[in-house]
C-alpha cells in the first residue's frame, strides 16, 4: 500500500500526517491549527457524514434551523478544506459554489455475520438501531405493529438497539447498543426497518449506512424513500420503500407472514451490497481521492484560502 493510516486523538500532532480526514463534528479544529496544518503542506479533506448540531460558546445549535450558525461556523469551515466526501446526493447543491474535489464515498459494509434461517416459530422482530435523538420518527409504526399484531395473530415486535436503559413496553424491546453485540441483534431479528421524514431536510440528506448495515445482516429492508436510499434498494427486489401509513403496513404485512419472501428478499439484499459496499471497493474510492490529491500538491494546484470569519472552537 502507498498509505500508511492512523487515527487521530485529541492533542495528538497532526503535522506528521500528509492528508487529514475530518469526520462530521468539524468545530474542534481552531483556524490556527488549520492554518500550521496547511502550511508544511497537509491537505485537509471533510468527510460531511450526517452532522446536524454544532457546539458554541451558546450550547448547541442546529445547522438545519439556525441559519446564522450555519453560515457562521460551517460555510467557512468548509471554504477552507481541499476536498469534500458527501454523505448524499442532496449534498451537492450546497457546495455548488466550491471548486475542489467532492466524491460521494459511502460507510463500507463492516457485518461479519447474516441471517442464514428465516422461517422459525417464535416473535417476529423487526429492528432499527441507531442514536435516540433519531427515534421520534420510528413512532409511527407502533399503531401499524399494534394492528398487524391484531390482524395477524403473530407475535411481532418492534426493537431498539439505541441508548439508555433496556426495558420492554409491551410489544415494543429497548435494547442498550452495545459494540460486542450489534451483529448479534441483527441476525438475531427478521426486518430491518427505518423512517427518514421525506419533509425533513437533515433526515434526508443522512447516508444509506443504516439501510446497508440491515442487509448486510441478511435482513430484508423497509425504509422510506430518502435519496441515498433510492441509491440502495430496488424495491420489491433488495428491499421495499414505504411512503404513508398504508404503505407500511402492506410492506410488513407481506413480509411478517411469508418467511419464502424475507429469505429472498434478505439474501437479494446481501449479496447486492456485499459486492456494492466491501471494504475493498470502498477503499479503493478513498485511494482514488487521496492520489487525485496529492498529485494536485505536486502540480502546485492553487488552495482554498481560509476564511477569516471562521470561529475558535
């Protein structure tokens, strides 16, 4: 390999690195640290992710709300980097005004284990992982589940692999994530389930990370149909999209009650994203980036200048 990568920690020395990848939270890097950065020639790149609330002196704001924060702490951040690696297509619009490198670059696929059976006699359990401050949304299934479980007579329930404290509220499982048992939830459940709010603009800009984690367990998929997710899924082949509340409830219903179409809709969905999403492949998109960069460094390509108004961290 012609990289060598490490992982930084806060008050490490970044100068020994020839490229820095800024994951999501961007305001911990003051200007002047930038500044030395680029000065002994590092080149700085931005990985966008799904960032939503910036911590200032005020606490914490919302980029999608709070226009002023965005344009005061965000846009200039962004000015100043080499590169960008979007977390969606929805992305580009905003960044129109910006002549470097932007390569939409997805999670890869990191599951090491898949469902393999599907018909069994006990709950079936459809799942959605991911931080509390997303789950709101999920709500609108628990009266859809309520009337599935009613006109079923199947014992369905719905888990949370998300923080906090585990419990159970009738039908509905909170497990507490952990890092050692995520895969082990995953095949351990039968549909993986997900809603973006189609009037949210954050929700809708949110990479397909969770929808590939889902079927790279083996899991068939239901999602709402955000823009990185139409990139994903070909519905009614490797997943299905549900837009409204009768939607949903189709979508489950088929798949709650005929184990033949969670197994070929699961497996459908896994070898697609294996062969779409492997580290491999995903590695390579960041190599492409990276030489794309550094050859721009030997050509003497012109840099973004740093943008004065960007504030100290």
């Amino acid at each position: 390999m012609r990289y060598v990568a490490d992982i930084y920690f806060r008050d490490d020395d970044l100068s020994r690195f020839d490229l820095v990848v800024i994951v999501k939270n961007f305001n911990w890097l003051r200007p002047d640290a930038l500044r030395r950065l680029r000065a002994r020639g590092t080149w700085l790149l931005y990985d966008t992710a799904d960032i939503r609330y910036v911590r200032t002196a005020e606490g914490l704001r919302d980029l999608y709300v709070d226009r002023d924060v965005y344009e005061s702490h965000f846009r200039p951040f962004v000015h100043s980097m080499d590169a960008l690696i979007l977390a969606s297509p929805l992305q580009r619009p905003e960044f129109a005004d910006l002549s470097i490198p932007q390569v939409e670059i997805p999670r890869p696929l990191l599951n090491t284990r898949h469902r393999t059976a599907y018909a069994h006699g006990g709950p079936i359990r459809l799942v959605w992982h991911g931080y509390l401050e997303n789950l709101p949304p999920m709500q609108q299934l628990h009266p859809i589940v309520q009337r599935l479980r009613a006109d079923t007579s199947l014992d369905i329930r719905l888990v949370y692999d998300t923080a906090g404290r585990p419990r159970v509220d009738g039908f509905i499982e909170y497990r507490e994530w952990k890092i050692e048992r995520w895969e082990r939830v995953l095949v351990e459940s039968d549909i993986g389930v997900v809603i973006k709010p189609l009037e949210d603009p954050f929700q809708q800009r949110k990479p397909p990370t969770k929808v590939v984690t889902y079927m790279g367990a083996g899991l068939p998929v239901v999602c709402t149909p955000s823009e990185a997710d139409r990139g994903v899924i070909t519905h009614g082949e490797t997943g299905f999209f549900a837009r409204d509340d009768r939607e949903w409830y189709d979508c489950l219903r088929a798949l709650v009650t005929d184990a033949e179409l969670r197994a070929r809709i699961g497996t459908a969905g896994r070898h697609h994203v294996e062969a779409r999403y492997g580290v491999e492949r995903i590695t390579g998109m960041y190599v492409a980036l990276f030489d794309q960069l550094l050859a721009g460094r030997e050509a003497g390509r012109p840099r973004p200048s740093i943008d004065s108004r960007h504030p100290s961290a």
